[in-house]
C-alpha cells in the first residue's frame, strides 16, 4: 500500500515513528480475547473484558490459583488454627493471608488488562492519512496481524495483536506483559515470593515446634497427612520463592533501564529517550512514588465494573 505522501512498509521489527502514546482507536480486540463477541469496534464507550482464550495459559493461571489457594489450607488449617497461642496465629495468619488477596489480585488485574495491543487492521488508507506524515517518511506494518506498528511494539504468536513495549508472553498469567500490566505483573510476582518466603518461615517454625511435642497435638490431622501437606507445600514455597523472586528482579531491572526483555534479547539500539530509575519506575508505577505502588486495586471502578457486567447480557463488552 502506497501513497504520495508517504511509504508503508511490512516488516518484523519496529522503528521509531509512531510513538507509545499515539494510541489510535481505528480497531477492535481481536476474536479469541475479549469477553463479548468478536467485535472489530472500539471506543470509549464499547469497552472490552481483555482475556485470552489459550488453552495452555488458561490452565497455568487455573494451576496458579490452586498453588496459592493449597497454601491459604495448610498455612491456616494445619499450622495455624491448631495452635494454642492467640496472637501467633492472629497476627500471622492476618500477615499470610492479606499478602495471598494481593497477590491473587494482582494475578487478575495482569491477566485481564489489555497490555498495550495496537488496534487490530489499523492499516487502511484513510488512517494513513489521517497520520498526517510528511512526506518520505515511512510506516511499518505488521503482516500477521495487518495494524501499523508504533515504536518499540512486538508481535505476540499467542495473543495475535501487536503489543506496545512487549517484554514476554507469561503463560502464569495467560498475557502478555506489556506497556499497560507490567505493574501488575511486577506486584504479581513480588506477593508471591513474600506468601513464599513466609510459608517457608511457619513451615520450620511448625516442623521445630512438633518435634518438641507429640505430633497429635500439633495439628488436628494425623501425623502422616500433616507431614505429607507441609511437605508439598516446602516444595511448592521453594520454587515459587525462586522463580518470582528472579522474575520480580529482572522486572525492576528492566524498567529500571528502560529496556524489555525483547529488547534485551535482540540487542536493540534504543532509538527513543530512556527514562532511566527512578524516572522508568514512575512511569510505570505512577508518580510520584507511595504506598499506592504496591496497591494492585488502583484504577478499578467497581461500580462501573458491576454496571457493565449486567449490560453484557444484551451484547455489550466491558473492560478492567
């Protein structure tokens, strides 16, 4: 497609001119990610459910859910609840299970906010020239799924859209990480490795605190099954402890420098001003910096939320 103002390229990779903000509203969610019907229509006032219907992710994020739900029973009914002092089990039991609510919702604002996709088939003739280019300058287009691709965009095989400062494809959360949740995600994984380190922290407490005593007393299952549970849960508390923890650091990391994983992976020269530290962290997390970072319930209207979701059943979509 060629016009006398300006070329439009295919290509795989992005370049430097159509900035993150410039946001156009030319397309839809694509089949397969929204809540609704596949509509190509999107405005403020149509908004979307953002999910994606993989099969792969929609099971990491069940099995997601029951790790941490599999924590939330043997931290309160095997080691906490059993035992004879109050404030133990009081303070400790408030501590686990705030910490898990976070998580899990923050795991949900990650996998149901539109991470930054470009509008889907955004690249007619009539948007091109409403861009208002001079001339010799020129677009490029992403060939799998037809949109013009703003700078520092990738394409995701999974979620099929283009997506504004892709840093990977988690199937943990069944999303993309982008532009849009990469808060979310950062929180994600911070809560997980806190419940984690915690659930470490009552297991050895428990385990030093039965040896002392007869099992029998340290908990209302029987001996084996009490074992058997806090030893699963170890397991799953080490893993988890390791792998978020990693992640939670490269996330920082990279916003920290301003560069996605993708970007880090490719080598690309920056070719836009990187907003380095603190600079790249307000811009993710919102300035300037507070509590409210660590806050995955910012920005969700509930009431709006509840509103839409009853006008869905005549058709409508929402969003998060």
């Amino acid at each position: 497609m060629q016009s006398s103002g300006h070329r439009l390229r295919d290509m795989e990779q992005h370049h430097p001119l159509l900035s993150a903000g410039g946001d156009a509203e030319a397309g839809g969610l694509g089949p397969g990610m929204m809540v609704g019907g596949p509509h190509t229509g999107h405005s403020s006032g149509n908004r979307t459910l953002w999910f994606i219907q993989d099969s792969c992710g929609m099971v990491c994020a069940a099995m997601t859910w029951f790790l941490v739900l599999y924590a939330e029973f043997v931290v309160n009914f095997v080691m906490l609840l059993p035992t004879k002092n109050f404030w133990y089990t009081l303070l400790n039991g408030a501590a686990f299970n705030s910490l898990a609510v976070l998580a899990l919702a923050s795991h949900l604002r990650t996998m149901l906010t539109d991470p930054g996709a470009v509008p889907k088939g955004n690249a007619t003739k009539e948007y091109m020239d409403s861009l208002l280019l001079k001339p010799g300058e020129v677009i490029y287009k992403c060939p799998k799924c037809c949109s013009i691709k703003p700078e520092r965009a990738h394409h995701c095989s999974i979620c099929k859209r283009c997506i504004r400062k892709m840093d990977h494809h988690c199937p943990w959360v069944n999303n993309c990480v982008g532009e849009k949740n990469q808060r979310f995600f950062v929180l994600f994984t911070m809560y997980i490795a806190l419940i984690s380190a915690h659930a470490l922290g009552l297991s050895g407490m428990h385990f030093f605190s039965c040896v002392k005593v007869q099992w029998n007393e340290c908990s209302d299952f029987s001996p084996g099954v009490s074992v058997l549970l806090l030893i699963f849960l170890c397991l799953e508390a080490v893993l988890f402890l390791t792998f978020t923890a990693v992640m939670f650091g490269t996330q920082i990391h990279s916003i920290c420098n301003d560069e996605t994983e993708i970007e880090r992976l490719k080598n690309e020269k920056p070719t836009w001003e990187r907003r380095m530290r603190w600079e790249g962290m307000k811009a993710v997390f919102g300035s300037p910096p507070s509590l409210l970072w660590c806050n995955p319930f910012t920005g969700l209207r509930l009431r709006r939320l509840l509103l839409l979701t009853q006008s869905r059943r005549s058709g409508a979509e929402f969003s998060v």
